[in-house]
C-alpha cells in the first residue's frame, strides 16, 4: 500500500514539474489568478459602496421621519403650518396631510 502511494506521489511530482515548467500554461494560470483578484476587488469595492448608498438612504428616511414626526407634535400644539415648514424642513403639502390625519 505505502508503494502505491508512493508511486502516486511520484506520479504527482512528476506531473507539477511539468506543469510548472510549461510557460504558456503558468501564464494562462497567473492571468487566471489576476482576474480572480480583479473580480474580488471589483466586487468587495461594489459591496462597500453599496453599503454606503444604503446607510446614507437609511439616514435620510431616519431624518425624515423624525421632521414628521416633530410636525405632528407641533401640530397638536396649535404651531402654524409656515413655522412647521421652517423648523422642520418639510414641504407644505406633506404638514397639510398630517394635519388632514389629525383630524
């Protein structure tokens, strides 16, 4: 059993020098290699943008929310509609529907 192996083994030796020693198939196999890295660095470069685009979206719904949020308040507490715009940024139509919901 252990010769087969060793024959095996052998076998394989034999074989990467022959691989290695061929220089069209190295090159194929580190122009293989460089696109693999090219495409793991093109596609962690997209994940992390994507990342980004997704965090600065769920920022902006966060702040939004909170201006809606502060409006409503403002609301119940009788504050006219030109100040709510101003302290909260939002636009006219969107405080007239809360104010609609409140109703």
């Amino acid at each position: 059993m252990q010769m087969e192996e060793n024959i095996f083994l052998k076998q394989a030796m034999e074989e990467l020098e022959y691989l290695s020693g061929d220089e069209d198939f190295r090159r194929l196999v580190e122009s293989r290699e460089a696109f693999l890295r090219d495409q793991y660095s093109c596609e962690q470069s997209a994940r992390r943008e994507g990342l980004a685009e997704g965090e600065e979206i769920g920022l902006a719904k966060g702040e939004k929310q909170k201006a809606i949020e502060i409006a409503r308040k403002l609301l119940k507490m009788k504050i006219p509609v030109e100040q709510i715009i101003q302290a909260t940024g939002l636009e006219e139509s969107e405080i007239k529907k809360l104010e609609e919901e409140n109703n």
